[in-house]
C-alpha cells in the first residue's frame, strides 16, 4: 500500500497558535483513496529543519503532502527550501502570474509587487493552480518519492488535494481497498463499551479486521477498518461482524458512517429524520446557549425543517417568552422536570412546530445549589403532544456540559421521533 | 533553550478521525514557560513505528511529552512499548490501584480486570498520578532526554502537565524568558496588512523580534516574538516596537492577547466591555443561526450581561417574533438594512437589553438570488437608540460566512460601545 507522510511547515503550529485541521482533512482523504498514512510531523519556518524533514519524510513515505509556508509574508519560506531540496531554481510561471493577475482584477484590488512573487514557481516542477487564492501548489519527485508543497489555507489545499492530486495518483497507481464500518454510539463511555463486546472483540484479529475506539463528548465511534485488494470481500467481511455486535450495544447506536463518505454529525442524521418525516423543530436553550440551534443551522438546507429558537438566559424570559409558570421558579427552579417540559411545549407553539427540544442546566463554573451540583441537567423532547424528559449529571467542565447537553439532547429527539424511546 | 517534541500516538489521529488540539495546548504551555517546541509528530498504534518515534524524538530534543494509547483497551499498546523501550517491566502500583478504584467507587461503578490493569506502570518511573481518570502520567529518562507518557484525554492530560510537569522542569532547569506580544485585528485580510506594516516590518529581524502572520476567519493576529535572559529587556524592545505599528493599523485592532495568558477571544473582549458599562445584550440571528449567541454563552459568567437571544430562521418569525414589517420581505427583503435594523431595535425589547446584535444574511449553498450573492449578509448593532448597520459580502463557503459574521457583528458593536464606530 502506498504510504504517506503530512508535514506542516509554520511556527503558528509549534508555537500552538493554531490547530492542525489541513492533516485531518488530508488523512481522511488519503486514507479513503487507498493510501496509508504513517506518519505526520510539524515543523518550523527553518531551513535547516525543513530541509531534513523532507529528506526523513522521503525515507518512511512515497507520497509527502507539504502545507504551509506559502503566504505572501516574509516569514514563509517553503517555496526556496522546496528549490534547494531539489537543486532547483524559481522562475516566473506566466499561467500563474495570470491567475494571481485574476484574482486581484476580481476583487477590485491592485497586485502588489509581493503578491507578483506568487506567480514564482521552481523550475521543473508540476504547478497545481489556485482556483480559490493566489499561491500555486507544485508537485517535484525525488528518488522515489513525490512530494507536494501546497498553501495551509483549508480551502485552496482542499480543492488542490480533490480536483488535482488524487485524480493524479488514481492515474498513476493501483491503490488498494480499505473498508471501514464505523458504529456511531451515544450515552456510554469507552470501557464500558469495551466490557460489552470484549467477546466479540477477541476473535476479530483473526478475521484480518482491526477495531479502533474514537471518543468525543458525549460518543464513541466503533471503526473496524480491513484492507486488501478485494473491495467486495473486505465489505462482506466487515459487514458480517456488523451483524454480530449490533445486538450487543443496540440501545446505543445512532447510526453508522458509510464507506468513503464524511463522517455523519448527530446534527445531520435528526435533521435527515426531521426532514424525512416532514416535521418542523424548535428549541428553547437555556445552558447551551444558542449551541443546539448552531449545530442544527451548520447543515446547508437546515431551513427546511428547522423553524427557530429563543434563548432565555434568565427566568425572567422563560417566564415572558415560553410561558413557564412563575411558581416554577419558586419552587423546583429552572433546572427542572416542569421547566423543561413547559418550555418544549410552548417552543413548539411560538415556531408553530411539530417537535422541540428544551434544556436547563448548570453549566458551571458557577450556578451550583446544595441539591444541584454544577452538570445537573434537564432535557426535554417533544414529538407533537407526546413529550419525554430526563435529568443528567454531566461533570464539571462548562464547554463539556454543554456539547453533552447538545448531543443527548439530539439523540433524545432522533430516539423519539424514530420510536427508540425507552419510555 | 531547552528543545521539545510532542509526539501523538494513535491510528485516529493518521486515518483523520480526529484532531489533535493535545498538541496546540501542550505546544502553548511550553512556549510560555520558555520551552521550545521544535517538533511534533504523529504515529500510528504500532510497537515498531513508536520505538522509532522515540529514538527519533531523543535526537532532536531534551524533552519528549507523549499521548495517546494508555486506554483501557486493546488498540492501545503505547505502555508496553515504553517498557520496551527504557529495557524495564511493568509492575503494579498500589497508590495508582487505589486512584483507580477510587475513580470507580465514586461514580458507582464496578472496577473491572481490563482497570485494574491501568494501576500498573514500568519499573522505575515517575509516577504522575491522574486526578480525573484511570490512566496514570509515567515519566522516564534516558541518554538525557526526559519522556512523559500521559493519557489522551484532553483534560486528564491537562492536569498532568500543569500540576506536575512544568512545576517538576521549573524545579529542576532555570528557563529562559520568552516575551510575545499578539495584536488582535479584524476586517483586512493578511497581505494588506502585509503591505501596511512594510516597511516597520524591515526593521525588526535587527531588533531580534520575529513576526508572524496568524490569520483565521475573519481576523488576523499578528505576533511578535523575542527570547533572552531578562524579562524586563525582552518586554521593553517589543513594547517599544508596539508603539511605533498601532498607528499604522489602529483601526483594525480590537485588542492584545496578554503575555502568559490565554488569547482573549472576540466574545470575550466583548463580554468584559458590556460588564464594565453594565449593559445587557440581546441578539437576533438569522444567518448566523445562534452562533453568536453560542459564542457569548461560552464564556463563564456571561448571564451577567447576556438577556437572551432569538432565531427566527423564517421571515414569519422574524415578523411575529420581532415585528419587522411585511412589507420588507415584500420590498428589499430579509437580507436587507431596513430588517435588521427593526430586528436590532425590537430584539432590545424583548430582553429588556440595552446593547444587540442583528444579522440576517445569504450563509449558502442556496438561497441567493440576483442581485444577492451567497455571502451577503446585512449586520445591525444598537446600544441604547442608536444604531449602526453595514452591509458584507464574505464569501462562497457556509461555515466561513457564518464566522465571519459572528466575529464582525461583535466588533461591530464593541466599536459601537467604544467609540470607535465610524459612522
């Protein structure tokens, strides 16, 4: 199987200024082509460093995708380091110069003299134009391997990576098959998941297939991954052990990631549902603040089934806006059963929708009561008249207790529309 | 300087399943505690690939802090390869056993076989024991190199490195002094700034500062950066050089990031100011569809000036909920001035606000129309009876626009309420 390596070039990196999203992005992509990646490193704007992490990549991979560096700025210095490894020298490359020319013609602005050095390419190497921004990528290769040096902005690597570099490769070589079957679960933690299906798990080695456990807040994703060159065997292989450990975390599932598709978010599969079903949501967020209806509206075409929600920070536009009975505050208090209820009903009326879902919690730092510790939670769904609802103790992390209210909450209404309610 | 490597272990992180934000926050701690991070790589869930890892890593620095592979199950092997690696066994740790039992007893849970396991360590490290799960810190040294193996799990990590290691290398080195100095800008893209600075930028490489470009969307952080032996002298040359760029950029800036803190967010700076001047915001979002209000909700503390926020995700809503009249959506639309300055003005109302942020835009793929491009997109702030709204056209991409007019729609209205606004 042809292997790969990522390097990052950039100080922004090691200094810890920004999160490497391009290698994810990347791996993913490489991975569902047939292509291994065995090793991504970080490096800083320096020659020298650059310089022998080309030569270490050449030695552990085929393939080296380079990002970073590229910019208009000073401190970028990929593009004469990519030269020397080479031995090769930058020469004005009149389609890019065009391109870049373009760019700038369209957005009514001036070329300045360092966005001109853009359009400066090494002598010899494969340019790869920039459809969505100025610096081109370039494709050399050396003793066996290929190297790609391209811009870190996500979108203009993105589309260099899917519209050139792969239908290049696909071209070039015979890639392998690797199937992944991914299990998407909520509402149990990794060993005790792991507990379930210890059973299953001991005979998979044999059956050439590897598990792996990927937690986020609030899920574990189930991935068994197989190669070969088989895509039809490696498939019927897979799916048959899918076969065996459904049974055993059943309860759990919210669905599965399809082969050499991205990954489906919670947000998606209830908007799908929603969709599918021809209802209409609203939501009334108290200690989620906005993330529920931020997640739903990230799905494009979210608009035809999410009609809109109301955050009430404070009680007092519980009360004003979703009708929660002022005796409630008095008595249970917000982080209710009868809060929660009352607000994914009367969400439902305000947005003239057909399900809601309704959270009150203390997210923390601060909030907690004696009988309340910071993480209580209450959640409610609601399907038309029926409504389910349920209290949680989530922990002691704000940014945590929100995305877990976010995610069960989802979850709570994907069940209920679906007929998975354990009420 | 003392020199360091991160190295992530785990299959996730190379078949792109996850990103590795381990590395930014470990990479930021040491950065600021006069370590310098030289290198970070990635390797897969191999015995082989993780020797040589550590081989690798121990030529190139004096401290290597490793995660990932210390769960409880099968796939993580990064323990017994350490053990390898440092030629010494594992052995059980009565302290850890108790940790781990603990952990178990305290969530009412039963400790089984595959936990216990988690209580043992290699002969002869140092133990950092883990207060918020079951796999404990081991700290190793050899040929001058220190190795720390700590769990994946972002804040069970984060305690290990903030509570024990740092305090452990402050004790045992005298680290230099390394002084930053961020500047926060907003609303012009990294080559113009480029251009704007050009010629003060000369002059610093003889100054011994560095700069760099950290652009992301809809903001660009430029970064000074000195080290030395004394704080006093390395804080003097940067502030020195501080006063001599804000003129050229002041109207761009919306704040500094501190030196030794986190980077203050734009919800922050907001946050801090609507505290200071006691008001109390409310917001109205379309497009962004309850980002924003997401945003301000992720600060702790923020009820103390946040009402409450609505999104009425059809213009029904926006009619009903915030009395923008029929006739706009009938006349210049919803994307338009006249409706987010009613929703601006109305949206104080009914949070009884004094401060508000309305938005109402084209976030895509669909939806756009003639002379409204995907992109377009109308922001409001109002701070008592003024108001102030501009119109944008950010871009083809949902979640870039959806950013872009969360983080301007704020500094909006923080020049609003500074005074900087330049209507």
């Amino acid at each position: 199987m042809m292997k790969a390596e990522l390097l990052t070039i950039g100080d922004e990196i090691l200094i810890g200024q920004i999160v490497n999203t391009n290698a994810v992005w990347m791996a993913r992509q490489l991975n569902e082509a047939g292509i291994r990646v065995v090793h991504m490193s970080s490096v800083s704007d320096e020659k020298n460093a650059i310089l022998n992490a080309f030569a270490e990549a050449g030695k552990r991979a085929e393939l080296v995708l380079i990002t970073g560096g590229l910019g208009p700025t000073r401190d970028d210095i990929t593009k004469v380091t990519f030269c020397e490894f080479f031995n090769t020298k930058l020469i004005l490359d009149e389609n890019v110069l065009k391109d870049v020319e373009g760019f700038f013609t369209k957005r009514g602005k001036e070329l300045s003299e360092v966005n001109r050095k853009q359009a400066e390419v090494p002598e010899g190497s494969r340019v790869i134009r920039n459809k969505n921004g100025t610096a081109p990528g370039m494709w050399m290769e050396k003793d066996g391997t290929i190297y790609v040096s391209m811009p870190g902005v996500p979108f203009e690597m993105k589309a260099m990576v899917t519209d050139d570099i792969l239908p290049e490769l696909k071209k070039r070589y015979t890639l392998p098959f690797i199937y992944h079957k991914t299990i998407l679960t909520q509402g149990i933690g990794e060993s005790m998941l792991a507990e379930l299906i210890s059973d299953w798990e001991d005979g998979l080695a044999a059956k050439k297939i590897s598990l792996a456990y990927l937690p986020s807040p609030g899920m574990v994703r189930l991935r068994m991954s197989s190669s070969g060159s088989s895509e039809e065997e490696l498939k019927n292989r897979v799916e048959q052990e899918l076969l065996k450990i459904e049974p055993l975390i059943r309860k759990y599932i919210y669905g599965y990631e399809e082969y050499g598709k991205e990954q489906p978010t919670m947000e998606e599969i209830l908007g799908n549902l929603l969709k599918e079903r021809g209802l209409k949501l609203a939501l009334a967020e108290s200690c989620t603040g906005g993330y529920i209806s931020h997640l739903i509206t990230s799905v494009a075409g979210s608009s035809a089934y999410y009609n809109g929600g109301v955050v009430p920070y404070h009680n007092e536009f519980k009360q004003a806006l979703l009708r929660v009975d002022a005796s409630v505050f008095d008595t249970v208090g917000a982080v209710s059963q009868a809060c929660v209820e009352a607000m994914a009903r009367e969400v439902m009326v305000t947005f003239k929708a057909t399900a809601s879902i309704a959270v009150s919690g203390i997210a923390g730092p601060s909030g907690a009561t004696d009988d309340k510790p910071v993480g209580t939670t209450w959640i409610a769904v609601a399907l038309n008249d029926k409504v389910v609802s349920k209290q949680f103790t989530f922990g002691d992390n704000r940014q945590r207790n929100i995305q877990m209210t976010a995610i069960t909450g989802m979850n709570m209404l994907r069940k209920l529309i679906s007929g998975e309610s354990e009420q």
